[in-house]
C-alpha cells in the first residue's frame, strides 16, 4: 500500500495547481486507440471553446511507437469525432475521441469506428439502440488482485456480487470517482455493480443509439484508467484475469432496433437470432481476444464452439431477459463479447448481421 499512498499524495500536490488561471486556453486530450486496443493520449492547447468535433484542428502522431505505421512512414493523423468535459482537469478542458487515418487519406487498419459509422449510418432508419456492461478487475501494482490476501486468496465466489461490506467488496472509492467522472463528462453511464470475482466489478453505458455507443464507451474506458492512475491501481479488461475456477469478464451487450422495442417486437428479435446463427464464427473473431478462456460453458457463459439461445439463461449466447419475453418486445443480450472486445466492431457487426451492411465506398 506504501506505493499506492505516495501516488495519492502526489496527486494532493498536483492538486495545487489544476485551478491556476489558465489564461483563456483550453487543454484538449486527443485520445485514441492503438493497434493492441489501448487507449493512447496527448494534449494540444486551444485558444477558442470549440462549438463541436469539426471547429477542432486534425492532429498527428508517431504511428510506428503504437504499431498503426512503419517507421519510415510513421505518421497517422487523428481527426476528431466526440467531445467530452474533462473531470480531471475540469472546465473548460475537453476529452476528444479521434479516428485515425493514414497519410494517403484511408482509415488506418485499426480505425474501427470508421465502417462500423458507416454501418450505421445505413441503418439508422432502424434507431439501433444500445446497452453495454463493462466487466473488468482491478490489480495492484505488482499484479496482483487489489484488495486481495497477498500470495493467497480470499473465499470461494459467493458474497461478493452486489456486495455491501468490509471484506465482501474492493476498491469502491475508484468505482465511485469514475462514475461520477463519467457523469461530469456527459458519458451515459447508467450504472454500477460489484461482479462475482473479488476485485471485479462492472459500470453500463447506454442506452445509446449507433456510433455514440462505441464513442461513450471508450471515453468512459479512458477515464477509468487515468481515475485509477490517481490512486496507483492498474485497470484489466483481460476476459479471463484470474485462472481457475473464478468468473470471466465479459462486455455484455444489449440490443434493439426500433421494430424490437414496439408492440410484437419478439418476432423481429427471433428474426435477429436466426441471422446470427449463422454467423457465430464471424461475430466471435471480432468479440475480443482471448475470449476462449472465457466461453467454457462454465461461469455463467456459453461455449465458444456453439450458438444458442434462451429465455433468463446466462449459460447461453443470447439472453432474452424474462420481462421480454412476457411483453413480447424489448431487447435481447449477447453474452459473448469479451471485455477487452472493441465496442465499434461488436455493435458495428451485430448491425450488419441484423440490418444489413454499407454500401461499397
């Protein structure tokens, strides 16, 4: 804990100086993602508020240091898309979510948001809607579980989702200063809940329509990581963080489209599952990495190997929650994306499952 208290009062000392007159400038924090799915950041100063993405200057950086260039054309340009308030530097600094694009004027490889925007775009006479649940484990700095006996374990799962008390839950002081992060920067978080591994727990974001989805997500993802840099914790979005016989992390992710939500929804939602029966092996190569040690069939996940789907069932592919089901409309939950799984491939591919593609370019 010794390393963690020194990183706290560092931050007291920092805190000196975040309400120094910054003159009239803005400090933008362009953030986007690299070729690994981490989240990458550099800060321009603005001399004007900008009334949106498109009155903020394009930007480059050194492709070849984040594997999204070679070293003799390393550079890749980032364009704005989102902007969000900054709640670690506060008004009137700004959080801008870019995409990244080669110097030839194409997405770089890694510019996900790029065809899944387009895809929605498409569709958006559909108003997809969105829901994603953000599983993900907090370690120490020697990467180990925070809060967690060192060299041992604590109990058998159990007591700890939802949990309320000393020993039955970790780590609330970051869960809460992201959530009310993220609610100053105008992320649609929706909530918060401890999960079933100690040390595990999961923030919602939604309901979102179409890209914004995707953009809130990521944004709600960096604030996570730099929060929890505050208080010198390490974020793992890693789908399986501790071996054995503990529960997965996973990125659940609820869908509708407007036919869904209305009266006699439920045939337009089993029309969906039929369409993505037949595409389980596309949807599971873009729904993370590692996602096989996840989608055992054990811990509250379906096989890997196989599609199915149920009503209230957890162990399945797909769940139809209950009040659906028994309202016959609403939405339905794919249970398989990982939760390192990027946002704008998963809602981009389940909208070309279900809806239908892009046109060409």
């Amino acid at each position: 804990m010794a390393e963690s208290s020194t990183v706290i009062s560092n931050t007291n000392a920092l805190n000196k100086f975040t309400s120094l007159d910054q003159k009239g400038c803005i400090m933008a924090e362009y953030i986007w993602i690299d070729a690994l799915s981490n989240i990458r950041g550099k800060t321009k100063t603005l001399f004007k508020e900008p009334s949106g993405p498109e009155d903020l200057p394009e930007w480059n950086f050194d492709g070849s240091s984040t594997g999204q260039a070679p070293g003799d054309n390393s550079d890749v340009y980032l364009r704005p898309v989102a902007i969000f308030p900054d709640p670690i530097r506060k008004s009137p600094n700004i959080i801008v979510v870019c995409e990244t694009w080669n110097p030839d004027g194409t997405p770089n490889k890694y510019n996900y948001r790029h065809e899944c925007n387009r895809i929605m775009e498409a569709n958006k006479d559909q108003k997809p809607w969105f829901g994603l649940e953000q599983e993900y484990t907090l370690f120490d700095t020697n990467g180990w579980p925070y809060g967690w006996p060192k060299g041992g374990f604590p109990g058998p799962q159990g007591p700890y989702y939802c949990a309320v008390g000393t020993g039955n839950v970790y780590c609330r002081d970051i869960v809460e200063a992201h959530y009310k992060a993220c609610l100053y920067a105008g992320i649609k978080i929706s909530g918060i809940n401890a999960e079933v591994l100690p040390s595990q727990w999961e923030f919602q974001v939604g309901p979102c329509e179409g890209i914004e989805m995707g953009d809130h997500l990521w944004a709600a993802r960096y604030l996570l990581h730099r929060v929890a840099e505050e208080f010198g914790v390490k974020i793992s979005f890693h789908p399986k963080p501790i071996p054995g016989d503990w529960n997965g992390s996973g990125l659940h992710t609820n869908v509708s489209t407007q036919l869904m939500r209305e009266e006699g929804g439920m045939k337009h939602i089993e029309a969906a599952l039929e369409k993505l029966s037949k595409r389980h092996k596309e949807h599971i190569a873009v729904y993370g990495s590692d996602n096989e040690l996840r989608l055992t069939g054990k811990h509250e996940t379906g096989s890997i190997d196989s599609f199915t789907y149920g009503v209230a069932n957890r162990g399945a592919s797909i769940r139809i929650p209950r009040e659906c089901a028994h309202k016959g409309y609403g939405y339905f939950e794919d249970r398989r994306p990982s939760s390192n799984g990027d946002p704008y491939q998963i809602t981009g591919i389940m909208i070309e499952t279900i809806c239908g593609g892009a046109p060409s370019e």
